[in-house]
C-alpha cells in the first residue's frame, strides 16, 4: 500500500503502537517485546489473544481508506513458557500457530 499511497499509509502507522497495545492490555495482555511494528505479548488464556488479534484487526481496519486490505501477520503459540538466556525474556517454545 506504501506505493499507492504514501499518505493513506501514514495515519494507521501513527497510531499504530497505541492501537496494538490498548488492544493487548485491553484483553489482559502483557507486551513483553516490541521491535519495529511487532509486538510480543503473553496472556493467560489463548481465547483472549485471538480477542485481541480481531480488536487489533479491527481498529486497524477503521483507520485505512474504505475497501483497502488490512494485512497483517499475527501469530499464537500455545505451550510451555521457557525462559531464553540469549533474549532475555521468556518465549513459547512448542504448540505454535499462525493466525492471518
């Protein structure tokens, strides 16, 4: 979308990183790591991070012009927590699944 349209792409950015938050937190969500427009988050119930990946996907959608696609790569990964010595935080390491 950034080559058909530069300016249509700068408002969903701009509020991009509060939507996915209050999205997140909203479900009772911890953002644990953010690195450019990706968010790590941990929840206690997978049910409430598939919730906020349709309010996520849906405030994103508000915000783009009317018909244009909300693309977008959302992954959730259920299973043991195990704590990563390279990264320093905690990831899932098995039970892994892409929503899109």
């Amino acid at each position: 979308m950034w080559e058909a349209s530069d300016a249509a792409m700068r408002l969903p950015l701009t509020g991009h990183d509060e939507i996915m938050r209050v999205a997140i937190e909203g479900q009772g969500g911890y953002v644990f790591s953010t690195a450019g427009d990706s968010f790590a988050a941990a929840f206690g119930r997978v049910g409430d991070s598939l919730a906020a990946d349709q309010v996520a996907q849906d405030v994103l959608a508000q915000q783009l012009p009317p018909g244009a696609p909300v693309r977008v790569q959302m992954g959730v990964h259920t299973g043991a927590i195990v704590r990563s010595p390279d990264v320093g935080h905690e990831f899932p390491c098995w039970g892994g699944s892409k929503a899109r």
